[in-house]
C-alpha cells in the first residue's frame, strides 16, 4: 500500500510526494519545538485503528440497543472486523429488534423490546454494550452498562441536557476506574488528511489563531404530527426535532463540526451568545433549525458557528475553518481539508468516506483499547465538552442574552422527557 501525502497543492495537477510533504510541514512548524516534529509522519501513514489485527486472540461478545437506521447499519462492521460476536439486540419496537436479530443470526432469546430491553442485554452475558438510542436515553443505558462492568461504544450526542452531560462524565470516570473502556464515536479526527492538517494548526503553522468559523448544513428530518405517547418520534431520527428526545438539530447534526473545533482546540468555550429559530414548514417538534451563535474562549478566541437543518437542496456541510496570523486552514467532514501558510503554496487533499471509514476506524480502536488494556478513554471528555458547548449555544440563542458555561453548570437544569403510555 502507497503512504503517499494525499496532499496537493491546489496550483498544481500533481500528487505531492510524502517527503515533500513532510518537508513543508516541518518548515511551516518549525518554530514550534520538538513537538511536531516527533509526530510529523504519523498522520501521513495508515492509521492505526484503520489496519484490522492480523489475528484475534479472542471475540468480544456484544450487545446492541437501538437497531434502527444507525445502528443496523453500523453493527455490520462489527461484524466485518472480525473481533466481535453479536449476542444480544434489542430495540423500544419489537419488529425492529427482529429484524436486526434475523440478519445478524442473533438467537431469538436474545431480542428484546421495550424501554427495560437495554437492561435485558445487560444481563445477556455480553462484554461489551453498543448504545445507538435517542439522546435522552444514553446516560441511564451507558450508567447502567458501566456500573455492571461492560465496556460502552455510544453516539453522539451524549446528552439533551447538563445532567445527562455531568451522569456521562461521571461514567467515563468510573469506567477508567474500573478499567473498562468507553468510546463516543466521532468520525472527523479519525481521518488521516484531518489529521494531518491538525498536526500543523497545534504546532503553530497559523501562528496564533484569531478566529474559527464552524459549519453545520443539513437537510433536516420529517417532523410529523405529535401522537398520544412519544411512540412516533422514537423512530427514524424525528426524535431530532424534540430537544427533550434529541437535544435539539444543533446538538444532534451541528455537534459534528463544534466537535472538530474542540478537538483542536483542546478546550470548550466560556460563554455564547446568538439567535436561532425554526423555518421548517408545519413544525411540531420544538427543535430550532436554524442558527447563528459567537462563542467566546478564555484565551479570546473568536468562534462563529452558523447552522441549518432544512430540506432546500443546500449542500452538506460540516467543517472547521481556522484564521490565524499567518495563514487558515479548514477541518472537513466531507470534500477537501485545507492549510495554507501566507507566503507558501496552499494544501489540500479529499477527505475520503468519512461516514463508513471512520466508524470502521472506531470500531477498531474500541477493539484495540480493550484487547490492550487502554482505560484512559479520552473520547469522552471531549464528547461531553462538545455536548455542553451546544447546550450553551441552544440556550443562550433561545434567552436572547449572552451565557456562561458557568451558568449553565451552575444551573443544571434538567429537561425531563415524557415517556407515559409507553412499553416498559
């Protein structure tokens, strides 16, 4: 396999070479120590959560909760890696959870429904749980699935609210203690052209960074009439349109692109302040669509973040644009990430579907943390920054005023879900 830089300079129809590459990057950052340059080859090469082992010493029994749209599709690649043995599904509709069941050969012992079915895989004699639920349900299942012993792979967003946020924070703890692994799956720092122009942002090939600009643009999901119970919205992402079920479109789709910028960043925003409101035709769900916020760091950055989730045909975007004294660069999700240092030939590369390969990527690392012991799982800690950063964002648009993270940790305002009439 060719560990060629996917970089190319935008000037110029030819691929450049890995060694000039790495040659740009190291002028670009050479004011900034040994730190990139111990790391500099890195990105450049296949990750090492991308390259399956070249054999499994054992198979990770597995649970999965939530078996639709997601999570039928990404317990598949569980299954393609080769580590992992799905034992147990289950899902709030029993059908869903048969379905699942059927093309995975799950026995049909092991398919359980209801809200009580992720505590049923619990005790199903699994290692390791897959949580793909709407948002409000993460913190109870990932709580309760750390508390007996098992390892937790979960989406984002962690939570609709400060608890929920402050119960997956207490979790992760509490995993690491008991040396068990817990992973939130976020595709964009899993690619190798992202990280590749990571590496030059945090080694100071910007100089210092003034201003980021986050983008989250997509087409939205259905938002039909309400029903009796929340029966209806727990089903093919209408949940998103709910803040009580989803935590809002921010926090559900934008989440994506904030994440990037913590990522890089390393740290989460102090205070937010910005508009947002619902445009969708016939809205019933109390999720607002559209957005416009400014975040505030305590180091003075400046962060825009702009947003929608309608269905007018805009082009998807989630990306990470950064401005800083001596050149910008762009984190994407899909299409091309950039560098580009004033005075030199600007960077850019495609970055290659993210959507399947970084979820394979994940699944790996999760394999690798628990076949080789790693308990540190650092993915929570900036999967819950990340979630309170849209917290803050989502409540400091609907107040109209300018809002603190301290505020809102001080606060703790809890959003209570209705879950009356439903199947226990």
């Amino acid at each position: 396999m060719s560990h060629e830089s996917p970089f190319v300079h935008d000037n110029q129809p030819s691929a450049c070479s890995r060694r000039r590459f790495l040659g740009n990057t190291l002028t670009a950052a050479a004011a900034a120590g040994p730190f990139f340059s111990a790391s500099a080859g890195l990105a450049a090469e296949q990750p090492e959560a991308e390259a399956k082992p070249a054999a499994f010493n054992r198979k990770i029994k597995i649970g999965l909760v939530g078996c639709g749209g997601r999570g039928s599709w990404i317990i598949k690649f569980f299954q393609e890696h080769g580590g992992y043995d799905v034992h147990a599904v289950a899902d709030y509709f029993q059908p869903v959870a048969d379905r699942c069941g059927d093309a995975l050969g799950v026995d049909n012992k092991r398919r359980f429904s209801g809200l009580s079915g992720y505590q049923k895989v619990i005790a199903s004699g699994i290692e390791a749980i897959v949580l793909k639920v709407p948002t409000c349900f993460f913190a109870e299942q990932a709580g309760a699935a750390v508390a007996a012993g098992l390892h937790v792979y979960m989406a984002k967003p962690v939570a609709v609210d400060v608890p929920g946020c402050l119960r997956i924070e207490a979790a992760g703890k509490l995993a690491t203690e008991k040396q068990k692994v817990f992973f939130v799956d976020y595709q964009i720092p899993t690619d190798p052209v992202n990280q590749q122009v990571a590496e030059l942002i945090r080694s100071k090939g910007l100089g210092k960074l003034a201003k980021i600009s986050t983008m989250g643009f997509g087409g939205g999901h259905e938002d039909p009439p309400k029903t009796a119970t929340i029966e209806s919205r727990l089903q093919n992402l209408i949940w998103d349109n709910d803040i009580a079920i989803g935590g809002s479109f921010l926090a559900s789709y934008d989440i994506h692109a904030i994440d990037a910028a913590i990522w890089i960043l390393g740290q989460r925003p102090i205070a937010a302040e910005g508009i947002t409101r619902i445009c969708r035709d016939d809205p019933h769900g109390d999720s607002h669509d559209v957005c416009s916020l400014l975040y505030e760091y305590a180091d003075g950055l400046v962060h825009e973040h702009s947003g929608q989730c309608l269905p007018n045909g805009a082009d998807g975007d989630l990306s990470c644009r950064f401005y800083g004294q001596t050149g910008h660069a762009t984190i994407a999700y899909w299409r091309k990430a950039h560098f580009h240092r004033r005075g030199e030939e600007p960077l850019t590369a495609e970055v290659v579907d993210l959507y399947p390969a970084g979820a394979k990527r994940n699944i790996a690392s999760f394999y690798r943390d628990i076949t080789a012991g790693r308990f540190e799982n650092p993915t929570v800690r900036r999967a819950v920054d990340g979630c309170l950063t849209c917290i803050l964002g989502r409540e400091a648009a609907q107040r109209r005023a300018r809002l603190t993270m301290e505020e809102i940790l001080k606060e703790n305002k809890r959003i209570e879900v209705d879950l009356s009439g439903l199947k226990v």
